[in-house]
C-alpha cells in the first residue's frame, strides 16, 4: 500500500468558516445603491483647498469627495511666479496639462533591469522638459519629478490627472523627496 498523499486527503480537512463571499456580494449591493446618491457634477465650492507638501493645490476629483468616479484623481497644482512643487515620486503614471502660465519640469527617470534580479535606481541627473500654456506633459510610473514656475509674474496653473487603480492593487508607494518651499 502507499503511503503518498494525495490533494484530495487534504481537501475536506478543517473546521473553520466564513462568511466572506456572502459579506462580498452584500458589500457590492450596498455599494450600487450608495453609488446612485453619489454626485455626477462637483462644483468648484465643493472642490477642496490644500497647502500640502507639493504646494497649493485644488482637488477637482478624489476618492474621498464620495463622487461616481471611482477610478480618476485630480487636482489644480498653482505656482506662484518663479515658484517650485514639491519633489516626489509615485508608482502611477501622470498626465498634466497646463492651463495658464509657462515653466519646466525636471524627471529623474527610474532605471531599472529586472532580466537576473529586479534592480532599480534613479538618473544622476534629471531631464528637463520646458511647458507652456497648452502643453500636456507626461510622468512615468516612479519617476522622480518636480514643476517649476520659470515666469517672474505669472502664475502657472497644472491639472495633474492619475489613475487610482494602481494604489488599489497594492502600490501606493508615494515618496515626498522635497517638500515646496514655504510648507
């Protein structure tokens, strides 16, 4: 006789349980009938202020403001003339575009080869990309960035857009390398 085990020995083993597909779909039928009393227009009185270590910055769509979206943050980011953003580096990509003003970003972009081990690190030195009004400027996943207001008396004025999906799979890995002046 064998003594090899086979999967189905184990299949039935245990005694504990739960109620976790049951909780799941309860969860998903509150969650549509709270959704239908979620808001599909924000007005600009209900968009949040925040001087936060990137600057000043208006929250246009946020998973915490209860709206419909469930997959899109953004925000206003305003630089004074001659001013800088914080410096940071997050795991989602970015899109901005540059409603008013003119200036540049720098990106330390993310070097990294995952053929033998995943390795990573960041550009000596970062790459400078010159914006203005009208421009769409992208930031890849984890790269190092920060914008900079280059006029002497017009503000600039960015709406940065990024996917939250990714923070909900598990990567919300943001670093404030620096934070902008006056925070």
């Amino acid at each position: 006789m064998s003594n090899i085990l086979d999967e189905r020995d184990f299949a039935h083993v245990g005694s504990k349980t739960a109620s976790i597909r049951a909780d799941d779909v309860a969860a998903s039928a509150a969650f549509r009938k709270a959704y239908e009393a979620m808001p599909n227009v924000v007005s600009a009185e209900e968009m949040p202020w925040e001087k936060c270590p990137d600057g000043l910055i208006k929250h246009l769509v946020h998973n915490t403001m209860k709206t419909r979206e469930q997959c899109v943050e953004a925000y206003m980011q305003f630089l004074k003339p001659g001013e800088r953003s914080g410096k940071h580096r997050h795991m989602w990509e970015e899109v901005l575009f540059v409603v008013e003003g003119s200036g540049y970003d720098l990106h330390w972009d993310l070097k990294f080869d995952c053929i033998d081990a995943f390795e990573w690190e960041w550009s000596a030195e970062p790459r400078k990309f010159e914006w203005e009004r009208g421009d769409f400027i992208y930031v890849p996943p984890f790269t190092v960035h920060q914008h900079f207001n280059s006029h002497a008396t017009s503000e600039a004025r960015l709406i940065v857009i990024s996917n939250r999906m990714v923070k909900e799979m598990g990567f919300d890995w943001f670093d404030q390398i620096e934070h902008a002046p006056g925070y």
